[in-house]
C-alpha cells in the first residue's frame, strides 16, 4: 500500500510539473510586437488631430505660465515623414512637425533574450503605445503657441547615422517665422543615453522676441513592457521629479487623476520611470522652471517643465538648451547627470541596505564577470558576517534537539495539563540554558537582507538578461524549469530534519507543509534570489550539522 501511494504522489508530481512547465511556455513570456519597427524604415505617424472638436495637439503646449489652461491651437497637420537617426546605443525617429522624438529603439537590450535582433522601444507613438518625448517654444512669441500649430521644420536628409570613428552627430531642424528663423539642434554622443536639444533664435524681426522654453514627457496608461515579474510585486510605473525638499517624489497616474501638479523648481528634473528603464528631462541647474502634470483630453498623463523667459531684441541671436535622457537605470551615470536622478532606481524603504549590497555585488563581478557566480560569494560573504549569530541560534537549537526525550517524558507524565506542560517545559529550558525562540533569529536576520537582495536583483537593469550557466539564461526572471526552486525546496526539507520537533503536532504538521509551500512560491521568483537561497540553505545546512553533531556528541560523552 505503502508503494502504491508513494507511486502515485510521485506521477502526480511528474505530471504538475510537465503542466507548469507547458503553460509557463505558452503564458509565461511577453509578447513580441506583430512586427519589428526596428527594421522598418517607414515609421507609424503621430494620431491625426486634425478631426473637429479635437484638441490633443493643444494640450501638447503648456502656457508660459502654467497658470492658464494650454492655449487653443489650430489643428495639426501631421508629418508621414519622420526623420530617422541611429547612434551606436540609440535608434530614434523625430517628427519634424514640432519637433518631438515619437520613436526611440535601445540596441544594445533586446527587447526578449530569444529575440536578439529586436530592440526595446521605449519612446512609441501609433504602435503599441503612446509615450513621447516633447518640447517646443512657448510664450507670447514661441512658434509651438501660434494659432496655425506648431511649426513644421525641415532637415537636409531624411536619416541620420554616426558613422564609425565619430564620437558626436548634430541634427538642425530649421524653420521660419515672421522674420524669425529657428534651429532646433539634437546633439548626440557616441555611448550615450543623454541628448541635448538646444534652440537657436535668430531675431531678424523688427520687433523684441519673447518665448519659453518647454520639454515634457507624454504617456498613456497602457502597462509597462519591461516589466517580467509574476511575484505580484510590481516596480513603479509612473512619473518622478526632483525637488529642493525631496530629490525623488513620485507622481502617480492616480495623484494625476486626483489633480495637476505644480511648482517652481530650480533646475532638477521630471521624469518618467519604468521598469529597468527611464527617460527624463534635465533642465539647466541655474534656471528656476514651472514643473507640471496635467492630462490631455485623450487620456494621456504629462510631466513638464516650462523656463523662465527668454528675451531677444531685434536683430539678435540666443539660444537656450535643455536636456533628455532615454535608456536604462545605470546609477553612475545617472548621478553624474543630475543630483537624485540614481534615486529612480527604486529599491524602495531598505534601500539603505540594498545599496551597500548592490556595491558589494558590482565589486564581486568586476572581479568575476558572471553575476551568478558573484551572487554565490556575495551570499558566503553574507553568511560569514551572520556567522556568530547563527551558531549560538544553531546551539540552541540543537539543544532543543538533545532534549528532544525529556520534552516527550514531560508529555506523557502531565497529558492534556497545558499550563504544568508549559511550567514544566519553561523549567527544563531554564534548567539547560535553551532559547526557544533562538530558531528564528537566523530567518528574522535574514529577512532584511532578503528582501534588500529581491529589489537590488528587480530593479538594477545590470541583473536584466544576465546569464549564470546551463539553462539559467537570465537571473531577473523565474527559472524557466523551475529546478532552483525545486533544490530550494529540498535544502529546505533537510534543513528542517535537523532543526527539533515542535511539541505541538499542529504545529508540526504546519513546520512540515513549510517546504512545499516555500517552493510554490519560489517558483516565479528571480532566478537569482532563488540562487541566493539555495546557496545560502547549503551552507546552513553545513553549519548546523557540524553544530549539532559537536553538541549530541558532547552530551554522549557527559552521559557515559
């Protein structure tokens, strides 16, 4: 009989193994675009405004002052012909028609590891989703403010590409009006994620030119692409800006339902954040911007900022500059651009101790070149720092262990007595210097640390398709064969057969359900946490074997 079920508990095992297997094939990856826009020359245009009672291109532009609602703009003819420029790590096409970046394309981080030749898109509009970078000229003589829409500029040639050997390529948009000529110049670096978008005002008017500079940040509510976790814990998506009092505050979707922000910031930055990735724009630290959100009438959620006028007389030439970052969460780099711009990688209110821990990790794979291998010696490193503390909790233990008989002596003599089992138990404890609790302190200990290491291995994009060996192909997602947590499981089994029997049977059966437990929910965990896990279960194990059979034996010697 015994066979039999041992039988049957194993083919069930097998076949809701195969079962989890299939369906985290099929449900268990995002999907792929239904074509690569990355290849494509012929971008999507922008969503035609030019429909009556339309007023989303209107609500493109904010007023100089950000006190009044965005002025009324006449409908917006929309370019087909979108100018394409291609850096080593950037992929982008602008619209000449304003001047916004509607696409942006990451080379160098595939949007899936199976799919190589597919980049990420981050900036998108007319596909998948609407997510833009703006900026424009407003005030009383901004083109992006006139009643016939936003000015329409040209370009000498339809793509741009830096080409090997050239560390920067330059992009002039030019256009004119009324005897103001204007050159928007992007400005791209060869390894960077950072462009500057700088406006060149020739006043050959007769009259004074007054404008404001703006640059803001457009999305819709659609769900984050980047984002792979099936923990049930997401990573933020929504807007972020920097102020004097508070060098990271979060704007949600819903804090911009609820109402617009505004306030009067000098220099930091708006932005926009997603999982591994961010885009923000950086003002000039010395200027003070009105920095707003707002929501547009089709729905889509905008952070901004607007500068402080800018006056050229006639017959004279300014320009005024601003700003964008587009790529991944790389902190040093991010730093460098703008004070608490790294404070977008979120690992949220441990980050005191998950920031210590990312350095460690970031040390260890300069030395070692696999981020697997450097989360294993992170965790030796880890365990030996705890060392001293999880051997007196082991000792404990393990007295709790040899004292295992006397516990069910006691049972027996005082039957369903509670309160002489407890007295009697608090006795013996006393009586052989054993903590009770001292089982739990290695698993309190560790929790902090735990939790740190599940944010540093979600949010740092440097985790994100980093492969370890075998079938482990990338450590930010779950096993794909769910093995490591299955080990996880086991070590925690033996773990547990070497820890004392509860004298409670409730609570024994509870203690024994805990593996299976642990292991359901280890499976759709970081691969790489699991990693930390299993190594660090191992060397638990390790340590409190040699603790216990030190003891056991100590107390068979003492007997005889």
């Amino acid at each position: 009989m015994d066979i039999k079920r041992t039988i049957l508990i194993a083919a069930l095992a097998i076949v809701s193994y195969v079962m989890v297997l299939n369906w985290n094939q099929d449900y268990g990856q995002a999907a792929l675009p239904t074509q690569n826009t990355a290849a494509s020359n012929v971008a999507p245009a922008l969503p035609d405004t030019a429909q009556a009672g339309n007023t989303g291109a209107s609500a493109d532009v904010p007023s100089a002052n950000a006190e009044s609602s965005p002025a009324e703009l006449a409908p917006v003819v929309v370019s087909k012909d979108l100018i394409r420029v291609k850096t080593d790590v950037l992929d982008l096409a602008i619209d000449p028609n304003g001047g916004d970046i509607a696409q942006l394309m990451l080379p160098k981080y595939p949007r899936r590891q199976d799919h190589p030749d597919i980049p990420f898109q981050l900036f998108d509009n007319g596909g998948e989703r609407t997510y833009l970078a703006q900026s424009g000229l407003t005030g009383v003589n901004g083109p992006d403010a006139r009643s016939s829409g936003r000015p329409l500029y040209a370009a000498d040639q339809k793509s741009y590409q830096l080409a090997d050997g050239q560390d920067q390529l330059v992009v002039d948009l030019k256009f004119s009006d009324a005897g103001v000529n204007y050159i928007k110049r992007f400005s791209f670096k060869r390894g960077e994620y950072d462009l500057t978008v700088t406006y060149l005002i020739d006043n050959q008017s007769a009259q004074p030119w007054t404008g404001n500079l703006f640059a803001q940040l457009k999305r819709d509510a659609s769900s984050d692409p980047s984002s792979s976790t099936a923990t049930g814990t997401a990573t933020y998506l929504g807007a972020a800006l920097w102020t004097s009092s508070e060098p990271y505050k979060k704007v949600s979707m819903k804090d911009i339902d609820k109402g617009n922000l505004k306030e009067n910031v000098t220099g930091g930055w708006v932005a926009w954040l997603q999982h591994y990735f961010v885009t923000a724009w950086i003002p000039n630290k010395s200027e003070n911007n009105i920095v707003q959100t707002r929501k547009d009438s089709q729905g889509n959620y905008i952070i901004g900022f607007t500068g402080p006028a800018l006056n050229v007389a006639a017959g004279a030439k300014a320009e005024t500059s601003t700003m964008l970052y587009a790529g991944p969460k790389i902190q040093e780099r991010l730093k460098e651009l703008s004070p608490g711009l790294e404070l977008t990688v979120d690992y949220g209110i441990l980050w005191f101790i998950a920031q210590p821990i990312f350095w460690l990790l970031q040390h260890i794979h300069n030395l070692l070149g696999n981020w697997g291998w450097s989360i294993i010696v992170l965790t030796m490193l880890i365990k030996a720092l705890f060392f001293p503390l999880s051997a007196a909790s082991y000792r404990s233990m393990a007295r709790m262990r040899a004292v295992a008989p006397k516990l069910a002596a006691l049972k027996e003599q005082h039957g369903d007595d509670r309160q002489k089992m407890s007295q009697a138990m608090m006795e013996l404890y006393k009586k052989e210097k054993i903590n009770p609790l001292g089982g739990c302190l290695p698993i309190l200990v560790q929790m902090p640390v735990f939790l740190s290491l599940y944010w540093v291995l979600l949010e740092s994009v440097e985790m994100r398709q980093a492969p370890w060996m075998f079938w482990i192909t990338d450590l930010s997602i779950k096993d794909p064969f769910f093995i490591l947590p299955i080990i996880m499981g086991a070590t925690m089994f033996i773990q547990q057969q070497l820890n004392p029997t509860p004298p409670d049977p409730m609570q024994a059966k509870v203690m024994k359900l805990m593996p299976i437990i642990f292991t359901f929910f280890f499976l759709w965990f970081p691969a790489g946490l699991v990693l930390y896990w299993v190594v660090n279960n191992c060397l638990s194990i390790a340590q409190q074997w040699y603790i216990t059979r030190g003891i056991e034996k100590a107390a068979k010697n003492a007997a005889a």
